[in-house]
C-alpha cells in the first residue's frame, strides 16, 4: 500500500511519539524502522519536518559508494509533464531503473552503480526522448532534464554527450579521481588512496601515507569502500594502515570521491576529509587485463644523502607487482561477477651503520677476548640486510538483479601482506642493528553485501552489510631487553615488541537509507551500525629497556655485558636509565573490548527555485566505549584521570549547503557544516590498560635501583626467554625485586573529554567555459574545536624561575632568558599523561581550479592552494595515536602553544594531464598511422612550499620533574623529553623544504583484433631527479649546565647555537624521493 503524503506524516509523528513497534504497512513500516532509530526528540522533530514539505521539483545529495541520476521533464513550451514515464539504463549491465514524474515533472533514481548510462522518457502525446552517452560518477548527483517533442511532430529524439560540466545542484566541495585519471596516471607503488593529494586542502601528514585536510590531523578522516566503513577504528587510518601497500588493489577500484569541505550528512565520523570509494563489476560484456610493473636498481637514481654519505642504496632496489582482472556475466542483464589478484614482490635491503668506528677501546679490566667479541658483536650487525616483501590481494564480486525492484551485490576482499625485517622501515638506520628489527606480518578480510530496493516509484532504500578484520603483527628478530649504547649501537628485542595483535580487529556494520521524494524535496534519512572488536596485544617496554649515554657508553657496556668489576663497586650498574612495564592483570599488554558506533542522519535536498538548490541536513553520531575496569585509585589526581571514560552524548551535526545557478553554467556555492569526528581507539586503549595498575611502568637508574644490575630484568618479558647477545657474554634474568613506587607512569583522560568538532564553510563560484574547460574559485574556512592535547597532569605549579644565557656554539652570551622552572608533583607518584580536548584551530584558503573533461583526447585538472593552519599545539596524525607526543613547554600557560600549525602548508599547486593523441588515426599512410598511433602520455606536477617547524633544544636542566627548559615537558613515555622546543620563540617559527616533483608516464597501445589491446608503458617518478629533502636538523640550540663545555665560566645555564640546525637529514620519506623509473605491460580485453 502508498501512503499519501499526510497519512505518511501522521503515522511517523505519532511513532515517534510512542515505542518502536511493528505496524503498519511495508512502506511505512521501512519508513519508520529507518526514523525511529533517532534518539533525540529534536533530531527527530527534524526528521518529520524535512520529509513534508509540499513544494516542487527533485534533486538527490551526495551519496556514499553510488550516485543519483534526476532531472525535469518539460514540453517545448516548458510546461511540466507529470506522470511520465523514465528509464534509467546502465548501458554496461542493460539493467533498467524504472520511474515516473511527479506533479511537477520531476524524476530521481538514487542508489545508482557508477558507470554508462542513457535516459529514456516517454508519454501519451509526446516522442520519446532518449538521453545517451552519460557518465555517472561516485558520489555524484547528475541532472539530466529532457524536453520531448510532441508526438505530430516526431516518433522519437536522441540526444547525446555528456551532461554539463558544472554540475548546478552540487553543494560541497568534492573532487572525484576518475577512471581515466587512476588508469593512466603515473602512481609509485599503485596505492590508489595517494591520487587524493590531487585534490585541493589536502597535504602530507607525515611520510607514511596519512593526509591532513584544512589543517586538521590525518587521524580523523574517513574512507568508505562500496558505502561501507574502510577505516581502522584502532589507529584511526584506512583498514591495513599505511604497513601495506594497499589493501584494494587499483584494478578493483572503479574510481573515488575526495570530498574535503561541507559534504552531505550522509557521511561522518569525520572532521577532515572523506574518501568515497567504489569498485569494479562485471558486464554484459567480458572484460579483464593482466599486468606486470617492474622496479629494477640500474634504472633509479640513488638517494642524495646517502650518497653523500657513502651509501648506495635505494629505497626500493626491486620491485614486481602482476596480476590481472576478469568481469563478465553470468547471466545477460542480470547476473555478473567480477575478479582481482594482485601480487607484489618487493626488495629493499636495509642498511646498519655507526657513528663508531671499530674496533673501540675497552677499560683494563676488560680480557683482550672478551673486548674482541664485543667489537665483533657489534661489527656483524652492520653492512646490508635482505628485507623481501611479500603481498598478495584478491577481490571478487557477484553482482545480481533479483527483479525489476531489487539489486543485490556482495564482495569478498583479502589481503595477506609479509614484510621480515621491516619495523624498521628505514633505508639506513644508524647506530642500529638487525636484532633490533622484526617482522610485520598483516592479513585483511574483508565481506560486504548491499541490497538496493525500489518500494516505489518514489521511494528507494539501500541496505547494506559488511563483516571485516583487520590483523596486523609484529614479531622481534631477538630477545629482550633492548640495548642503547650512544653513538655505537642499539640491540635487542625493541621496547615496542612484540606484536601478537597490533590490532586484531573484527567490525560488523549494518546500514541503512530510506530515500523519499515528494514535491521540490527529495528526503533522505538513515542509521548506520558499527560494532567494532578491538583486541590489542602488546606490552610496550615490556621486554625492558636499558640505556648507556655519555662518552663512556661503550666502555661501560663493555665492562656490564662481561661481568667485569671495575673497582668502583658499580658491577653491572654503569647504565644511565632501564625502564620496564609490567602487566600484573594480563601479563601480556592485553586489552579486549567493544567499540560501538550508532549514527542517524536526516537529509533535504530542495529545489528551492530552478536556479536554486538547498541542501539541509543534520547528522548525529554516538561513540560507546567500555568504562576502565581497574582504574588506578592510588591518589585523587589519578582516580580523577584514570577512572571514567567520557560518553560524548551531543554529537550532533547540523549540514546546510546552497547551490544558485547564476546563469548557464555558472554556479554560486555556499556552504557551512559542524562535523564530529572519533577518538582513536588507540587514546581508549592507552586509558584502560595503561593506567599504572593494569599496566605500570618503573624507571631505574644505578642509584634508585641499586638490587638491578645489567642485563638482567625486573619482571619476565614477553616475546620468549632472554639470550645472550654473543658467546661470552651474560643472559639476561630475570631477578624480582620492588622498584620505587614514585617512579609509576600513568595515563588517562580528563573527564570531560569529548570527540573533535569541527565548523566548515565554504564560497565557491564555478564557471564552464569552451572546450569542456572549467573554471573555479573558493574560500574555505575551518574552525577546529575540542582537539586533544596529551600533558603531565601531575606537575605542581611553578615556584621559581631559572635564568639561562642564550649563547652563540662557542658560548659568546648573546641574550638571556628567565621562565618558570617547575620543581615538585601534585601527588607523589610519577607523571600522568592526560588527555584534554581543549586545543582550537583555525584554517583558511583560497582555491583555484582548472578543469577539462576528456575530450579530443586530453584531459587535465590544475589545483592551487594559498592556505594558512594555525592552532594551539595539535597534534599530528603521525605522532596522535595513544597519547599523542606534541607536549606544551609549558602547562599552565598554554597560550604559548598557539601559533603555525605543524601541519601549515602556505602554496601548494598540483597539476595532472592525460594525453591521447587523436591525430594519428587520422593518417592516411598506414604504415606512418601504425608507427604513430596508439601513444598516450600522462604527467603530475606537484610544486609546494615546506611544513611548519619547530626548533628544539637538546638536553635538560636538572632539579625537574620532567624536560625541558620549564623542567614540564615529557614524551609519550612519561619520562623528560629530549627535545623540547626553545620558549624564547614561537611554535613552528621555521619552514621546512619545499617540495618540487614531476611524474611522467609515457605508453604505447597495440590493436589485437577488435577486442584485445597490449600496452608498454614507461614511468618516472621525479623525472628531472629534483633534489627534495623531508627532514632537517631540528635542534636549535644545546643545552650545557653551568661551568661545563661550552658554559664554562657561566653561573647560568647556557642554550648554545647548533651550528648544525636546518642542515638536511633525509632526501625521501616513503612518498617521494630521488628518480625511480618503472617499466610495465598491461593486456586488456
């Protein structure tokens, strides 16, 4: 049964009023299942509101993982024609989507797979029109308005080519890649999420993979596959975080929406971009490729410092990837499937090199063999490593229509990814050796299903389904503990392993969208369910850590790892620091515990006038995490911090967004938005286990811990029974005893923290101009609010102050400086590491954009950047997980802190350009057209300025808890931190590199009958091998106590110039780097 639209309203008002229960008939009763999942009576109030209106005309909003095809029908003179009769056909699978106009002519069919489509309307009294050649993208909402002759004059008309390229009902600001862009631009490694730094208001966050929107943290963006959740919930990154190359493989990829601004309340959990993904399906007609990539060293380029410094090597010395892709149907019009293997073989030795030359001096005590095998341990872990990565991904997809009414799809994707030797991901790692690696090891699984039902002709609903884990480990080459002998080397198991489960994570989403027309509104509401399981093993600094420093440090260790009496009563204790942690509950590091996701959103999209589109929405998004089980209760400052797990109950997200046609092909944008982002589960986890009573961490120094001598352990660690490093030399064991309380590290929340919300705007103004060639310009502000900060909540406010003189490197005093010095705790225990949602953000920039569709064979899209971050110490994705490593200098005068944000990016320019000569086939000499036809050439061009940076100072003033020249500052270990920033300037007072790189891809295509196509492509990334670096000498100044080194003759400290700061210290980071060049082959059928 159809309910006129009054009886709809009454019905869901009065539900609405009362408890959910099963009534009513199937429409209503889809209906209201979708609408009483709402919790709040104001959301629901909305809901009602905006799904009644009584005006005219249809346009659907932005829609994850599909798109949306609508239009108006009107007669030559422009009257409306209702009643008639449209078919949306996919001309790539034949099947029909059937639709009727409104009163007003109007026509929507939401739900809709990317792909070809043509557009056929009819009515009594009028020729059909058919509207062909029209692609639809993800994401996308395409208007297709027809206007039919009458029937005396004509049977039928076709129109062809594609719809306008400014798209007049578009409210947000989005970018798709398309497939022509993923197929034929050049793109290192084929990880297809790297093509979203085509887009504008995006930058690097980090080397690994992680970007940054609007300046916020790379940590809270969103990636939807296929309109399901693609994201760990864990670490806050795509599924398989940035350890894979990929988790889909390009080839099942169809193509992705960038959407960075104002985007629809139908997606969320995000307060910086979104990604909207959806991938490949099979046809009516058989298609497929194979392809192989190869990688080989004598045709890349070396590695600019390493060079320098006397090491050839190359990030990737080898590199295959092959596989290939097969769709078709099972049935014609009605039953297709579609398939992908994707291999990957990788070979990029690591290096091992020390400051130290050997063989090194031992102290008298010390036996010539036991000095020998020392030197000798040491010098066999340096030199050139094998490190083979291993990766195999497969996809498969059955795509059937039931009937007329209904669409089912359902996709299976895995992922097994080996990597020995890689938790050190480094090129060349100094002062390091191969016992202190490991091997990461990754399995993705991953199932979605999607039911796509037509209940009427004006009524639409999708439902979908996905179950997914996500494994991810890391086991230790050796034992522990781990070993750092300054400037020589460090061994032994790392303090971050082992991993058994780095996460193990399972997630199970149900999802749902009720898509409604009725008059100028289409309405749309929906809820979605995540309910993720999070099982983390991983006891950090379990294993225990030692440390020896000073110019001693090997002599030292020398005498401890032999046993060796030195005669200063200090056997086995001439360590500077040990740390270890504890798990009295688990044993192991363990944490097990659900995370559950509710979401609801109601959507208007209205047609306010024919010129005028209105987009109104609000979203609402609840997360649910366990309350800790063991707090620690030992003082009230860590019951207070450690106890309670904030619910943040007010999540909602009001959307409004406003597109004027000003003229043909001319449109105004405007938009605003509040949008809600998660909390890592990561910053949870940190607040459950690491506690200080489920897990506790102990420091020791020779002094404070005089029963512990070296090697030897305080508690058993994970990750097997200790072995001696070499012949000769101690086991470790493991010897109980109680360590000072006072040294225990805890970590918590505040307990009002909350999610990270952030307010959005936008002015854009589009024009299309001749040649398929478009025009924009846009404004885009954001306004970020309650993002975390992770401090030392147990530091008592400042007493006294210090005076240092600030002094060139030979120590010529130039300046002095005078800051607060803290001294003493809150309570005595150790530091408590807090999170607070209290740090602000501003972002602001202008875009400019070029655009041409493909047409004539060339196709290219130009964006330019002029944007300005700053906030009040965010902390960036790549240092925000668990509890963040951005620590103010200063904790009761955070303003300090407000300044560039790390993740400031002035200029950036990112151009793309395919190029399909179409000249050639016009040749009429056929021996000249074989020899000139079929090439094809592409290019990126990135150009942008360097990221904000900090100058730090190296070294520490004694007599305070923590670091710094404040005495205030700790890591995320809780301990004093080596490297705080100088307080006599501002955060990020310095930029960075810049950044300059020019991919290029050249290709030759081959006919083999009609069908077939074999193509030989060259690639080169950094064609002209500019020479960028990523990383820089960040220590400003050294640190010197009075009367020593460069102090001598001060009574005050000294902050000495690092003649050494800004100089280069790596030329790539993982994304870019010296000149790689790629050759490969690709046959499509």
């Amino acid at each position: 049964m159809e309910y006129p639209v009054r009886e709809f309203r009454s019905v869901l008002i009065s539900r609405a009023r009362s408890k959910c229960v099963r009534e009513g008939g199937s429409v209503v009763r889809r209906a209201y299942h979708t609408f009483c999942l709402f919790s709040r009576p104001a959301v629901a109030s909305l809901a009602a509101l905006l799904l009644l209106g009584s005006l005219a005309g249809i346009v659907s909003g932005q829609t994850s993982g599909s798109g949306t095809i609508s239009g108006t029908l009107t007669d030559p003179k422009g009257a409306v024609i209702p009643g008639a009769t449209v078919v949306i056909r996919n001309t790539d699978t034949g099947i029909d989507h059937t639709v009727e106009t409104n009163e007003f002519g109007l026509y929507s069919a939401p739900f809709l797979q990317p792909g070809h489509y043509e557009v056929t309307a009819s009515k009594t009294g009028f020729a059909k029109v058919v509207r062909k050649d029209l692609i639809l993208q993800v994401g996308q909402a395409l208007t297709v308005d027809l206007t039919p002759p009458l029937q005396s004059t004509t049977e039928s008309i076709t129109v062809t080519g594609q719809a306008s390229l400014v798209d007049a009902d578009k409210t947000e600001m989005s970018q798709v890649v398309s497939q022509t862009q993923k197929d034929n631009l050049p793109i290192a490694g084929r990880r297809w999420e790297g093509f979203a730094l085509l887009t504008p208001n995006v930058t690097t966050d980090g080397g690994s993979g992680l970007m940054s929107y609007r300046g916020i943290s790379g940590l809270y963006n969103q990636s939807s596959v296929d309109g399901t959740n693609n994201s760990q919930a864990f670490f806050s990154e795509t599924k398989g975080r940035t350890t894979v190359p990929y988790v889909y493989s390009m080839d099942s990829i169809q193509e992705f929406q960038v959407s960075s601004s104002n985007y629809s309340a139908e997606l969320g959990q995000a307060a910086g971009g979104v990604v909207n993904a959806v991938t490949k399906s099979g046809a009516n007609q058989l298609h497929g490729d194979l392809f192989y990539y190869l990688r080989y060293p004598t045709l890349n380029a070396l590695d600019p410092i390493q060079k320098a410094a006397g090491n050839y090597t190359q990030p990737v010395h080898q590199q295959q990837q092959f596989g290939g892709s097969v769709g078709g149907p099972i049935k014609q019009d009605k039953l297709f499937y579609f398939f992908t293997y994707d291999g990957s073989r990788k070979v990029n030795p690591i290096s091992y090199t020390s400051f130290a030359t050997f063989p090194l001096g031992c102290p008298a005590a010390v036996t010539a063999s036991q000095c020998s095998a020392a030197n000798g341990f040491f010098s066999s872990q340096l030199g050139a490593f094998p490190r083979f990565t291993n990766q195999d991904v497969g996809f498969g997809k059955i795509d059937y229509q039931i009937n007329a009414a209904n669409h089912v799809s359902a996709s299976y994707n895995l992922d097994n990814f080996r990597a020995p030797n890689s938790y050190n991901t480094a090129i060349t790692a100094s002062n390091n050796s191969l016992t202190a690696n490991g091997t990461a090891v990754t399995h993705e699984r991953i199932f979605v299903a999607s039911l796509d039902s037509t209940i009427s002709p004006r009524m639409f609903n999708n439902l979908r389904f996905q179950w997914s884990r996500d494994l991810e480990t890391i086991s230790a080459n050796g034992t522990g503990p781990s070993i750092t002998v300054a400037n020589v080397m460090a061994y032994g198991m790392p303090n971050a392993l082992p991993r058994p489960a780095f996460p193990d994570e399972h997630r199970l989403q149900f999802s749902d969208v009720l898509s409604f027309n009725r008059g100028r509104h289409t309405f749309k509401a929906g809820a979605d369910l995540n309910r993720v399981h999070e099982l983390l093993i991983n006891l950090f600094q379990g294993g225990g850590v030692y440390t020896y420093s000073g110019s001693t440090a090997f002599t030292n260790w020398a005498a401890d790892v032999n046993g060796v009496n030195l005669g200063d009563s200090l056997t086995g204790r001439h360590f500077s620091t040990f740390v270890q942690v504890t798990d009295p509950v688990t044993g192991v590091g363990k944490d097990d515990f659900y995370d559950t996701d509710f979401a609801g959103f109601v959507e208007d999209t209205w047609k306010a006038r024919p010129n005028l589109t209105l987009n109104l929405g609000v979203r609402y998004d609840l997360q649910l995490i366990p309350q800790p089980s063991k707090p620690n209760t030992s003082t009230p400052l860590t019951t207070l911090y450690t106890s309670t797990i904030n619910i943040d109950k007010n999540n909602f997200a009001p959307r409004l967004g406003a597109a004027w046609e000003l003229a043909k092909n001319t449109v105004l944008r405007v938009g605003y938005g509040i949008f809600y982002a998660k909390t890592s589960n990561s910053t949870y986890y940190a607040t459950r286990v690491e506690n200080g009573v489920i897990q506790q961490t102990f420091n020791c120094n020779p002094t404070t811990c005089p029963l512990l001598t070296f090697p030897n352990l305080i508690f058993t660690p994970p990750g097997g029974k200790p072995v001696a490093p070499f012949a000769g030399a101690l086991t470790p064991q493991v010897v109980p005893f109680t360590p000072p309380s006072a040294t225990q590290t805890a970590r918590g929340q505040s307990p009002d923290w909350v999610n990270p919300m952030v307010h959005e705007g936008e002015v854009a103004f589009e024009r299309q101009l001749p040649g398929n060639v478009s025009v924009s310009a846009a404004y885009v502000f954001s306004r970020g609010l309650r993002l975390p900060i992770f401090i030392d909540s147990n530091i008592a406010r400042s007493t006294t102050t210090k005076t240092y003189d600030i002094t060139s490197a030979t120590g010529v005093t130039q300046s002095t400086l005078t800051e607060p010095f803290y001294t003493s705790r809150i309570d005595p225990t150790g530091p408590i590491l807090t999170g607070y949602s209290d740090v602000n953000s501003w972002y602001n920039s202008m875009v400019l954009t070029l655009r041409k569709r493909m047409d004539h064979g060339l196709e290219f899209l130009l964006n330019y950047t002029l944007s300005k971050a700053f906030d009040g110490g965010q902390v960036p994705g790549q240092f925000g997980t668990f509890n963040g490593t951005d620590s103010p200098i200063d904790p009761y005068n955070r303003k300090l802190e407000y300044a560039r944000s790390d993740l400031d990016q002035r200029n950036r320019i990112v151009g793309n350009v395919v190029w399909i000569p179409p000249y050639a086939k016009k040749i009429t000499n056929k021996p000249l057209r074989l020899i000139l036809d079929g090439f094809n050439f592409s290019s990126i061009v990135t150009v942008a300025n360097g990221q904000a940076l900090t100058g730090t100072i190296n070294g520490n003033p004694s007599g305070g808890p923590a670091g710094g020249l404040t005495g205030a500052v700790v890591n995320n270990s809780g301990t004093a931190i080596n490297g705080a920033r100088f307080p006599g300037q501002v955060r990020n007072a310095f930029t960075g590199p810049g950044l300059a790189d020019v991919d290029f891809r050249i290709g030759r295509q081959f006919a083999i009958g009609e069908r077939v196509r074999l193509s030989f492509i060259g690639e080169a990334f950094n064609l002209f091998n500019f020479t960028n670096f990523f990383a820089v000498n960040n220590t400003e100044f050294n640190y010197s106590a009075a009367g020593s080194g460069v102090c001598a003759g001060h009574t005050n400290g000294c902050v000495a110039l690092n003649p050494a700061f800004l100089t280069p210290t790596a030329s790539n980071n993982g994304l870019y780097g010296a000149r790689q060049l790629q050759i490969s082959g690709r046959l499509t059928f």
